[in-house]
C-alpha cells in the first residue's frame, strides 16, 4: 500500500485519502499556486493506526523518504543546527471539522537549531524564540497533552498589559525556560529535541485527535461517520511572525453570509498561525493589507479570482506572507449562510461558471426551510435567559402558559402564545397547534414536541435543562433566579435555541412571502425563485399536500402543491360534531345509527365542497376515518367522576360503559382504519357518499379515495364494492385505492393492486410497524440512547429507513406495478417532505410525494435534485 503522497501526487478528488485540507493543498500545487512544499500521510494509514495501535508496516520508511526528498528540496534537513527546515504536522479529515482536531507548528526547533533559525532570518532571534515557544506550546498540548492553561498563564504574567509582540528575544529565551520546566514538571521527562522524534510523536497525536471527546461530539452532530480517521499534512513552514514586513491571514472569496462578491478577510502583522482567530490581538480589514504590502495584496486577489474561477464556487482560503513573500496554506468550498448559498448558485450562473442544473444541485431543502423561517431581528436588545437544542427553527414571542388548554384559550382570544411544558405528549397537539412555539425542558430532537413541531412548521426549543418547569405552580425559573409566569412574555430561537425574556422584533421570512404570491424584489427572493423554477423544470415526482382544511388546502396551492396526497377526515368528527359520534356509537338500533350517520353526512359534504374548490382541479386524496372511536369519546377517567356524582345524566352512564367497551390495550393495532368500517355498517358508505355529492357540485372536483390500513385484498374488496356501488349511483368518477401502512399490504401488493388504482405509503405507521414501537412511546424513552450508541443515525420517523421500510416500499411498488402496470403511488407520511426521503422516492420510482404545506418547497426543490 502507498501512505504517502507529494502534494504533487494528489489532487482535490482524493478527499476520501488526503483528506480536504491535503487534497486541495494538492490541487493548489498542481495549479502553480505558491504552496510550501510537502506531503500527506493517508487517511488509510490513520484507519490502520486506530485499529491496530501501531503505525501500518511501511509507514515509517516511506515518510522518511518523503522528508528526505523535502529535504533536498529546500535545501535543509529537519532541525539541522546551522540552517533548520521546520514543518508543521497538521489534521485534515475528509469533512472539514473546524478546530476539533490537532495541529502542531514548527516541529524541527530544540536548544541548536533556534540559533540557526536566527540566521535564517538575518540575525532575528527574537523570531525565532518566538517561534521556540509556540513548538514547546503547541506540542506540550497536543502531544505531551498538557494543560494547556499552564502555558498560557505563564505567557500572561510574562506579558503584564503589554502584546506578545511586545516581548523581546531575553524574554522569549526565559519563556522557553519556562515551557521546558512545564514540561518536565508535568510529564517528568524533558522537552523531546530530536526533530524526527518530535514529527512521529506529532504524527501520532494528530491520528488520536480523531478520537479527542470534541471531536466525536462534532461528527455525531454533524452525521460524520466515525470511521473515517484523518490524514496528516507534513508542509515545510512558513513564518508570519519574522516582522512587521509578515503576517497571516483568512480570507473568502465572497461574502459567506450573503454571496456578495468584495474582500472579505482578516489579517494579522508579525502573526503565526491561528493567531488570527484566536483573538489574542485586534485583526485589521484585509481591504488595509494593500496599503501594507500592496504586491501580496494584488497576488492574493488574483488567486483568489482563481480559486473561485477553478472551483466554480465560493472558496475560503488561509495565507501567510513571509517578509513580502506569500504562501497559500489552504483552502477549501467555504460553508455559507442558506441566504448566500442561494445567491451564490445564481451569481455563478450568471458569470457563466456552472449551470443552472449546477445551480439547483448546490442548494439543499434543508436551506431553503431555513430561509422560510421568521427571525429574530439581529440588532434588537436581547436579554437571554437560557439555551436549548434547536428542534425547530424561527422566531416566536408569545405569553409563557403551561397548558394546552390554556394554549387554546388565549389564542382564541387573540394573543400569541409560547406552550412551555416539561415535555409534551399528544394530548398537547392542541395546544401545540395554537401556539406560536413550544419550549420543553426534558428530551432532545426526536422528542414529541420537536418531531411535530418540526412537521408542523412551528418554532421549537426542547431540552432546555436549565430550565426548571412547574406546570402545576404555571411557572418556570431559569437560572440567576429569574422567575417566569404564565402570561409573562418570552422569545424562543429555534435556529439558535436561546431563550429570552420579554419580546425580541421579528422580521419576516420574504421567501415565504415570495411562495404566498409577492413578487420577488431583492437578490436572495430572486435566486430562490430562479432555482424553485428550474427545480420544477426537471423533476420527474409530483408533489401534493396534506391538507385536512380548505385553508392549508389554498396554501398548498399556492406552495405550488398539485393536489392533496392525504385529506384526513378525522378531525371532521372534533368539536361540535363529538355529539354526533357519541350518538353513533351509542346507537343500539339500525334506525339510531342510520339517523346519527345521516346528520354528519352534510356536514362531511361541506367540508369536501370547499376542499374541492381550494384544488381547483387538482387530485383531492381523501382517507376514510382511520383512528379508534373512543378518540372522538370523553376520556375515561373524566366520565368515571362524572358518573361517580349526582348531576349524571343516563347518556354519560352509557357512554362510560361504551368506553369501557371500547378500550384497548394498544390502540395503534386495534379497531381502527378500515376495520373499522367493516364493524359499524353505514361509516364508510356515509363518507363515501359525502365525497360523491361534494364532487358533483364542484365542477372539475378529482377525488381519490383511500382506504386506510388494509392488510389483506379481501378488506379491500369488500370495502370497494360498496363505494363503487356509490359512485356508480351519483354518476362521479374517482379512484379508489389504499395506503400501505401494514407490513403485510406491501408484503401482498400484487394481490392488493387487483382491488386499488393508487397506493400511497403511510410511512409513519408503516415505519411503526416494520420497527415494532409505537412512535408516541419510544421517542422519549429511549430515541436520544439509540442516537447516542449510533443504532440510529437519525430517527427513522424523520428520515426513512431505506434498508427496512424502504425494501418494504421497494416490494409493494414491483409487485404493485405487476399487477396493474398503471398503478399511481405516492408517499403520504411525514417522510414526503424530508429531503433524503424525497430522493429515496425518486429512486424507487414514485410518482409523488406529499407532505405539509409549508414543507413544498423543500419537497419541489429535493425532487429537482434528486433528478439531476
Ligand atoms: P485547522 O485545520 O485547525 O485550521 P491548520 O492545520 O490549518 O489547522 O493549521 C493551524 C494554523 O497554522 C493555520 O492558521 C495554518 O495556516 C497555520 N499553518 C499550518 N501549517 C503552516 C506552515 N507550514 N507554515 C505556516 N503556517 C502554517
Ligand atoms: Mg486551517
Ligand atoms: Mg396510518
């Protein structure tokens, strides 16, 4: 096996074995870029060191041929006394991990060759002490693993008030002294001053900061597999801190945070390394170098126009110039803002360096709901109390209550509202629903309130610990003993997680603007609507809505929906109409239930005529009733009291006992969905009625209907009949067909496609089932440990589990399409709006997807990707 590559060898493709920071230092050589000279050690040589323990066979030797050929080339060996070659030993992994790994400055100084330093320099002892102790530093640290506080503290009392650069070469020498006595103290053995031994100790320390706890945390955070070890660059050193006439610096190529094109950097005189954004002194505007040194300045705009015209996109870069000299010592495709990824794309389009095919693929969902997203206005006076996780994004400012009732109360009344519970539970849905946002004290980003708070578009910050919630007392105190009651206003970030107390000014989203219809103005409203535009020109998925009331309907709409994927009914039982399902399901002769089902059947029509005319032509997927009776029934405990006491009328009396009837150990497997329109004669047939005469008066109303929960064709069948005996009757056409949301349905899609024109895979039950957990229990049970140990990489209720749920899918849609090769299949879970869903969708062949109204657009736009 080759370890070692020249920087010559590489290039920026070979990311997975040098390493970005490796790769591009490869890619800049090879383009004539001044580049130090040097050499990466592969990532393949980390993998096998953290496995092993030990270096990999080979190793050894073929890095002392790399330095000796650096050697030769610059004409000094490592350390040598008179003349020394320094190097630097730095971490690169293939994803950038800003800081959480190590990195080790001028390796190859010990008592000599500091001397030989000073010449190199003309006599510069003072830069070359300096340099002396930032190796005894940086090495103690990150080698030796020292405290690093103890050097620093020694340099702090040296220096009083006084700048580093204030310390002469006499005081430079003495901190040296200093940092070697540290290190005795601290290891028991003397500073290491053979160069080559300095190098393979640092070498090794650079591999085992793959695994330093910050670094772990990040990739968790991050979804950086754990496996993928670091390269390790060996580059002949450069120094910014000989004089004034040196320095160092970081620059973009453009704006990270808006796209605009300028001079975006900073630069630091007589500086090494992280100096710069280490903040130990003032930086100065890198637009000030050109006054400095007006020649590096002009070189450095020129490589950066490079950079930018070679990587087609905006590059951030690290240089260093040596006494008027300058060196590139890295770059790489700079993170940004979602606002300036989208300005980017388009401002690459049009100076004709990539493609608007380019363009759309450069952009991700996940930003684009970023931008749709409320915030807090940057400048406002904040004062913040405490942090959470952001679950959830935006910016929401509402009165603090503590209950979902009281939620509904006060929004009823026109006030905006923060839901702030210990964690909540589906019984807060309402709540949740009529709040502005949701701030939890206990779970993490899978807990109920960030999953629904995320699916529903609201602003959440959960998990906030510091926060001590009594809902009993309506309170909560956050730490420094500020005490919050209910009706006291508060912020929640949930891009951020910050917490504040009193109002914190908003600003719009203008891109949710720009979705609900304005016209687009600024730069950022126009690169989104050039992107939605092409997105929408070239995927393949359509993308529908779910969308239970003609209002989301509308919204839908105009969020460019082409129909409704999933019109739930149930809530069309809620409110006032609880009587009629009270009556229904106390009705104890064919007559009563006949009567109880013949006065919802109006009101169902209703509902359906104005959905209708929201789609204005477009598909309307409808789903029968699908949750167990009893959710539409008083809760049992309540009744019990009730009954208990004197004022119960006989109607309370029989319904407790129909409750109790009802009950069910585990509700998600029980009598629901189309079962239940096997068991209560007349259900479906009312509904199915409804949506036929609601179709009739809409001209161009397309229904679909949808049986819920269908395991075998023989429940289909049955169920088909009837409606199509409907339909037939009333002279409307609609499809019928069937979510697959039981194992067993996409294990038998070729018999159920005989009895259904359209599948839609529920992919929250589907998920439930294949897994075996019912969603409302596990995810605070034990969700954050199975994310934690890695058995998750994500929730498979955010993100679809492509190996299990998603072979299922794979199976349904080739047998499905056995059947009945015009078979229509759409997904109608949450999973329809989450972007690695939407690709898997694509793949395997769907014909749409369906999710939220406010999750279209990342929906549209991941369907264009996942077409390119
Ligand atoms: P990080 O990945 O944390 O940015 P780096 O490996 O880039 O760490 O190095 C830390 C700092 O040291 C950077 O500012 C870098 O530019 C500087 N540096 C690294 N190698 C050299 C070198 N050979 N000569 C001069 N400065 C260097
Ligand atoms: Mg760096
Ligand atoms: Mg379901």
């Amino acid at each position: 096996a080759k370890y070692v590559y020249d920087f010559t060898e590489g290039n920026r493709n070979l990311k997975d074995l040098l390493g970005g920071k490796g790769a591009n230092l490869a890619e800049m050589t090879n383009l004539g870029l001044p580049v130090p000279p040097g050499f990466t050690i592969t990532t393949d040589a980390c993998r096998h060191y953290l496995a092993a323990g030990v270096v990999p066979d080979g190793l050894d030797q073929e890095v002392a041929e790399h330095l000796d050929a650096l050697e030769k080339q610059m004409g000094r060996r490592l350390g040598q006394a008179d003349d020394p070659l320094l190097v630097s030993v730095r971490s690169g992994a293939k994803f950038s991990m800003p800081g959480m790994m190590e990195t080790v400055l001028n390796i190859g100084l010990n008592d000599e060759s500091v001397h030989g330093l000073a010449k190199q320099a003309g006599g510069n002892d003072r830069f070359a002490w300096d340099s002396y102790r930032r190796l005894i530093q940086m090495f103690g640290k990150t080698v030796l693993g020292i405290d690093g506080d103890l050097f620093e503290h020694a340099l702090d009392a040296l220096k009083g008030k006084r700048q580093d650069t204030d310390l002469d070469a006499g005081e430079l020498q003495g901190l040296v002294e200093t940092f070697k006595g540290i290190v005795h103290e601290q290891t028991g053995k003397d500073f290491p001053t053979d160069p080559r031994e300095q190098m393979r100790l640092a070498v090794m320390a650079v591999f085992d900061s793959w695994n330093a706890p910050r670094a772990i945390l990040y990739r968790r955070q991050e979804r950086i597999p754990a496996d993928l070890g670091t390269a390790v660059n060996i580059v002949a050193m450069v120094f910014g801190n000989v004089g004034n006439d040196s320095g160092t610096g970081v620059a973009f190529t453009r704006d990270p945070g808006t796209g605009t094109q300028g001079i975006y950097g900073d630069y630091l005189q007589n500086a090494q390394g992280e100096d710069v954004v280490a903040g130990i002194r003032n930086t100065i505007p890198l637009e000030e170098l050109e006054r400095i040194d007006k020649r590096s300045y002009d070189e450095l705009l020129g490589i950066m126009e490079t950079l930018e015209n070679h990587y087609r996109d905006l590059c951030d870069i690290e240089f260093t110039i040596e006494r008027g000299k300058l060196w590139m010592l890295q770059t790489r495709v700079g993170k940004r803002t979602a606002a300036a990824a989208f300005c980017i794309a388009t401002q690459l389009v049009d100076q004709g360096l990539i493609t608007l095919d380019e363009a759309v693929t450069r952009v991700t969902g996940d930003q684009l709901a970023q931008l749709m997203f409320p915030r807090f206005d940057g400048g406002a006076d904040k004062k913040k109390i405490a942090k959470g996780m952001n679950a959830s994004p935006g910016a929401a400012v509402g009165k603090a209550v503590f209950s979902s009732e009281r939620a509904v109360e006060l929004s009823e009344q026109g006030e905006d509202v923060i839901l702030v519970r210990r964690e909540t539970n589906p019984d807060d849905l309402a709540g949740m629903i009529a709040a502005k946002g949701i701030l939890t004290s206990r779970g993490g980003k899978t807990s109920h309130a960030a999953v629904v708070a995320r699916g529903m578009g609201k602003t959440c910050v959960c998990g906030a610990e510091e926060l001590e919630v009594s809902t009993s007392e309506g309170r909560f105190t956050a730490p420094g003993g500020v005490v919050v009651s209910e009706g006291d206003v508060i912020s929640i970030d949930g891009t951020s997680g910050e917490i504040y107390l009193g109002e914190v000014p908003v600003v719009d989203s203008a891109v949710v603007e720009y979705f609900e219809g304005a016209e687009p103005q600024d730069e950022l409203v126009k690169a989104v609507d050039r992107i939605m535009s092409h997105a929408d020109s070239v995927r393949r998925l359509g993308v529908r809505a779910n969308a239970d009331t003609p209002d989301d309907a509308a919204r839908a709409r105009r969020f460019g929906g082409q129909g409704i994927g999933l019109c739930r009914t149930e809530h069309m039982f809620l409110g006032e109409r609880r009587q009629l399902v009270e009556d229904l399901v106390l009705a104890s002769t064919d007559e009563a239930r006949q009567a109880a089902l013949d006065a919802l059947e109006p009101l169902q029509k209703a509902d359906f005529t104005e959905i209708f005319r929201a789609m204005d032509g477009n598909p309307v997927t409808i789903r029968l009733i699908d949750p167990p009776l009893h959710e539409f029934l008083p809760d049992i405990v309540d009744l019990s009291v009730k009954v208990a006491t004197d004022g119960a009328t006989d109607k309370d009396r029989r319904l407790l006992a129909a409750v109790k009837r009802l009950h069910e150990q585990n509700p998600m497997l029980g009598l629901r969905g189309v079962r239940l329109g096997l068991v209560i004669p007349g259900l479906f047939a009312m509904q199915v009625r409804a949506i036929a005469q609601a179709a009739k008066e809409v001209p161009g109303a397309r229904p679909e209907i949808m049986i819920p929960l269908v395991a075998a064709v023989q429940e289909l069948e049955s169920v088909r009949e009837e409606a199509a005996k409907i339909l037939a009757e009333t002279g409307v056409e609609a499809l019928i067909g069937t979510m697959i949301e039981v194992p067993r349905a996409a294990l038998t899609a070729a018999q159920i496609a005989e009895a259904a024109e359209f599948f839609s895979f529920g992919t929250n039950d589907l998920t439930q089932m294949t897994w075996g957990f019912s969603r409302d229990d596990v995810e605070s049970a034990f969700f954050s440990r199975y994310l934690d140990q890695g058995i998750f990489g994500v929730s498979p209720f955010e993100t679809l589990d492509r190996e299990g749920v998603g072979r299922l899918i794979r199976i349904a849609v080739e047998e499905g399409r056995s059947t009945r090769p015009d078979l229509h299949l759409g997904i109608c879970g949450e999973h329809g709006g989450d972007p690695d869903s939407v690709h898997f969708c694509h793949d395997v062949g769907l014909d749409y997807v369906s999710c939220s109204p406010f999750r279209i657009p990342v929906a549209r736009l991941e369907a264009g990707r996942a077409a390119l």
